[in-house]
C-alpha cells in the first residue's frame, strides 16, 4: 500500500476512534465516497495528424470528510488515482498542462488534504465568519474544479482559471453577503502524479479572491494571483500573473435546477511579454433525470517544444520560450441522465457529448495548428458511464464553510 493511501486509511481510523460521547452528541462524525467514470473519447484531428480513438477510467476518487466539535474543526481528504488507470493522461483536443498537450494530465495521488477550521471567533464577531485552511488542495483563485461541473470534457482554460494541488495556507471571513478569502503557496505544479509540492518553495506565491452572493444560488466573484515559477520546479522559471473574474448561478428553475457559469481569465508571463486570455461560458438545465447542457470557450493556450510524443512537451523548460500561442474556440453539446440506486447512495449517470471548434494562430509562431494537426478545424465525442457513492456537497476549492450550505448542484460530481 502507497504511503498515500496508508496516510488517508489512518486519518479515517483516526475519525472513527473518537469518543463515543461525541458521536452520540453529533458533534463529530465521517464520511467516506468516491466516483469513477469509464468513457470512449474519438478525435480528430490530434497531433501529427489523423483521428484517434481511446478508451479510460477517469476521475477514479476516493474521498473523505471527518469533522469533530461540532464541524468547528473538519478535515477533507481525496484520494485520485489516475496516475493508475490514464498514466499518460487523458484525450482532449486542446487540453495542456504539466507537459500534457492535447490530452488531460494525470492528477497527483493525494488530490487534496485539507484541515479546515470555520467560524473560529463564534459570537466574538458577531454575524462574521472567520475561517482557515491549511494542507494540500485549491489555491482560493477562479472558478469550481472542473470535476465538480456539468461538462464532462476539461475545458481548455484549466490552467488559467484554476490552480491546484499545492502545499496551502489561507485564511477567509465572511461578512453578511461579501466573502474574503487569501493564501499563500508554493507556485510549482506537480511533474508526476506521486510527488509532493516542494515545501521550501512555501510562501513565493499569492492568491485572494473576493465573493459576493447577491441572492441565493448566485455568486460574483474576482480573483488575483502571482504564481512564481509554475512549470520549473527548482524555481528558475518566469512568473505568472494572473486574473479571473466569474458569474455563477445554481438554483431551482422552472420546475427543474438551472445551472450557468461565465468566466474570465488572464495570465501575464515573463513581465507581460506573453499573454492568455480565455472566455467561458456554460448552462445545464437538469428537469427530473434529464439533463442537457452546453458550452463555449475562446481560450488561447502557449504551445512548447515538444519531445518525439508529439502529445508531450520538454519539461521542465531549459529555456523561458513559447514557440506560439494557438486560440481554441470551441462548442461541447452534451446530455447526461441519472438514476438513483441503494435509496440514493449511488448514482449512475450515461452520458454523450461531442465538441466542435477550430484552433487558429494568434503570433503566428513557429508551432502553428496547421503544422500540428495539419488542419484547424477539430472534432470530438466521448460516451461514458460516471458512477458515485454518496458524493455530494464539496466543492474543491472552497473551504472553510463560508459559503452557504446546499450552495453546490442539484447533485454533485468531482
């Protein structure tokens, strides 16, 4: 067994351990859950050209959440085990990061533990929410993972309105409908799914990130980060700057549960010299099983050397160069249905999606869409079966318990 599995075994061990006086009292208590998605992605055109067809199982979690003293004190801990069944990553036209290019890279063993103390102050501040979180897990900048969306396929933008899986420490308070949040970090990604966040790096980047929740189910939020030497772990990288303003709705409509996000995003590179930029938009409208959904991206992504897989980048860089910029605009028409089993515990939901779109040059640099596909014009469309057990409420990201309860989808995924 890995360490990581063994640290997680003994967490929940630990959980269970407690008190029975406590547990009596509900003032503390542990859940376990977890989901996996079996799928078929086709695409076409795909790096050096041509149409390829690939079967997974992604997103395969484990998860769980314990909380004592009455939920004061709570500790959140998922388990991703990708780096076993996609080791080189997952088919996705457009997708980059960690050194994946057109595929969705692996996600560290240890996706997120987090311990997580909420309202610490209790009736000293009053209506106040003073919250902090400190562990592994999402950085308080941009919008929800993408696990935890409607949408199946990763969205292009990832790496501009998300950053994850780093070494945390933050603090946030909440104030009637306005929500504060900030946090240091270390700024190198992982290079492999088992390694850990370089802790002598801890502290040489910053995020805060500023809510307000003007009515129930909707959220405005803007984000700023500084992200030190992200894609060069010993830290002799440039740095990233970043932006990311979103508007959120989740809540019932017209007798089913409507669901909307828009986003903005943009991150400066080697003093602004280099600059991506993306716009996301996406709906679900879910009436009893039912649920189709929709979304458009305009996303430019950097494009690197790349090894002799022509799907992988040289990584880390051996110089602070970006052999062009590609802007994707792509539309993901998809429908998902549900059906609930075990008096709900699991949920079993087929779903079918496809992606068109075209990948165009923005510098036109020396690595163009038409040198890599040998077109610009890109296809996609995945079938799949996502299964969970009792997963439901978390929304990566957002710790502390300063959003309200019930504030994620009808149901939930990661």
């Amino acid at each position: 067994m890995s360490p990581t599995v063994t640290h997680l075994c003994r967490t929940l061990a630990l959980l269970y351990c407690l008190p029975a006086g406590a547990w009596a009292q509900g003032t503390a208590g542990a859940t376990l859950s977890g989901q996996a998605i079996a799928e078929v992605t086709r695409a076409d055109p795909v790096p050096g050209g041509g149409a390829l067809t690939e079967g997974r199982l992604v997103q395969p979690m484990v998860m769980v959440h314990g909380w004592v003293l009455g939920g004061r004190l709570s500790l959140t801990g998922a388990l991703n085990l990708e780096g076993q069944t996609m080791p080189d990553g997952e088919l996705l036209p457009g997708g980059w990061g960690e050194g994946f290019n057109d595929r969705r890279h692996p996600h560290t063993y240890l996706h997120e533990l987090m311990l997580q103390g909420t309202d610490l102050l209790g009736r000293l501040d009053g209506s106040a929410r003073v919250s902090v979180a400190v562990g592994k897990g999402f950085v308080p900048f941009g919008s929800d993972d993408p696990m935890s969306r409607p949408v199946y396929r990763y969205p292009v933008n990832h790496h501009l309105a998300q950053i994850l899986e780093r070494a945390i420490m933050q603090a946030g308070v909440r104030a009637g409908p306005v929500v504060l949040e900030g946090a240091l970090f270390n700024g190198d990604e992982p290079e492999r799914p088992g390694q850990s966040p370089l802790l002598s790096r801890f502290g040489d980047s910053w995020s805060g990130r500023l809510t307000v929740l003007p009515a129930v189910g909707v959220e405005l939020s803007g984000s700023r980060a500084k992200v030190h030497s992200p894609e060069h772990r010993p830290g002799a990288g440039t740095d990233a700057w970043k932006w990311h303003v979103s508007a959120r709705i989740d809540r019932p409509m017209a007798g089913g549960r409507g669901y909307g996000l828009v986003e903005w995003a943009r991150t400066e590179e080697a003093e602004g010299f280099f600059v991506f930029r993306s716009l996301l938009a996406e709906v679900r409208y879910r009436r009893g099983p039912h649920g189709p959904y929709y979304r458009f991206e305009r996303t430019e992504r950097p494009e690197d050397m790349r090894t002799l897989d022509l799907f992988r980048s040289v990584r880390p860089h051996l110089e602070n160069s970006i052999l062009g910029t590609t802007r994707f605009a792509l539309h993901t028409l998809g429908y998902g249905a549900e059906a609930r089993l075990f008096d709900g515990s699991l949920t079993v939901q087929p779903f079918l999606e496809a992606t068109i779109g075209t990948a165009t040059s923005v510098d036109q640099g020396v690595l163009t869409p038409d040198i890599l596909y040998g077109g610009r014009r890109l296809r996609s469309l995945s079938v799949g079966l996502r299964a969970s057990w009792r997963l439901t409420g978390h929304r990566m990201g957002r710790y502390g318990g300063l959003l309200d309860p019930g504030a994620g989808h009808g149901e939930h995924r990661m």
